[in-house]
C-alpha cells in the first residue's frame, strides 16, 4: 500500500504522467484491486493511446475479471498501435496473448 499511496502522491502533480499510471495499475493488481487497475490503465491509454505496454496489461486485468470481449478489443487495440510505432516485440507479446485467449 506504501508505494500505491506514494504513486498517488505523485500523481497529484502529475495527473496524466503515463509512467506513474502503469505503475499504480500494476500495484493494484498485485493487491487484487483489479477495477482500480482498469482505471489506471485506461487513464494511460486515454492520456497517451501510443503508450503500447498497457494494453497487454489492461487486457489481462479485463481477462481476470471475466471480460473476455474487452479483453480481446484491447489486444487487437494494442496490436494496431504497436504496428504503427513499429513496436514489433510488443506486437507479437500482444498477438500471442490473443491467440492464447481465443483458442
């Protein structure tokens, strides 16, 4: 909870910093606090649609929860994007995170 409280913190002068975001998202779901992971995540995708990590995370929080069809929309999102920044590890992780999920 330290370090949730101390990106909080941080936040509060940097509301939309993308790095501080992803970062509260996973320690909300390291303490199993998975919709206020999704917020984090979706905070970053919104601040910043290219920032191509958050998506394969934002996914698997979608998944835990039982949201495959978000869960799905967003690695295709993520692959999309990752395409465009050339980000092309990032693109297979997410492509093969989908095809697990959809076979």
């Amino acid at each position: 909870m330290d370090r949730i409280n101390k990106l909080n913190d941080m936040l509060l002068d940097s509301p939309n910093d993308c790095f501080l975001l992803h970062a509260l998202g996973l320690e909300y779901i390291k303490i199993g606090e998975i919709e206020k992971a999704l917020l984090a995540f979706q905070h970053v995708i919104a601040s910043d649609k290219n920032y191509v990590g958050t998506y394969y995370h934002l996914a698997k929080a979608f998944e835990k929860i039982n949201r495959i069809k978000d869960a799905v929309k967003t690695y295709e999102q993520g692959i999309i994007i990752a395409s465009l920044v050339n980000d092309k590890h990032a693109r297979n992780e997410l492509q093969m995170a989908l095809d697990d999920l959809t076979d």
